[in-house]
C-alpha cells in the first residue's frame, strides 16, 4: 500500500463520514422522510408534520 492508496481511502472514509453526519442533521431536524411527509409511513408521529 503506497501513499496514494491512503490518501485515497482518506477521502472516501471522509466522504461516508461527511454523509452520515448530514443525514443525523437531517433526522434530528425531523426531516428523516425521504420521499416528503406525503409518502412517509409514520406521518401521524412525525415532528415535522406538527409545524
């Protein structure tokens, strides 16, 4: 394993990390549907839905 190959696994391992760390954001924020309020399945406890 050669320096390139590390700094390759670097920017992906920050890339997954980056993603993970915005899709918590999204989910504290209430907006963990995917597909909008229209097609979650737990609309009814939604926090989001409340607003």
């Amino acid at each position: 394993m050669n320096t390139a190959d590390i700094i390759i696994i670097a920017i992906i391992a920050a890339i997954v990390a980056g993603i993970v760390l915005f899709m918590r954001k999204q989910r504290k924020n209430g907006s963990g549907c995917c597909s909008g309020c229209s097609g979650c399945s737990k609309i009814n406890s939604c926090p989001s839905s409340n607003k």
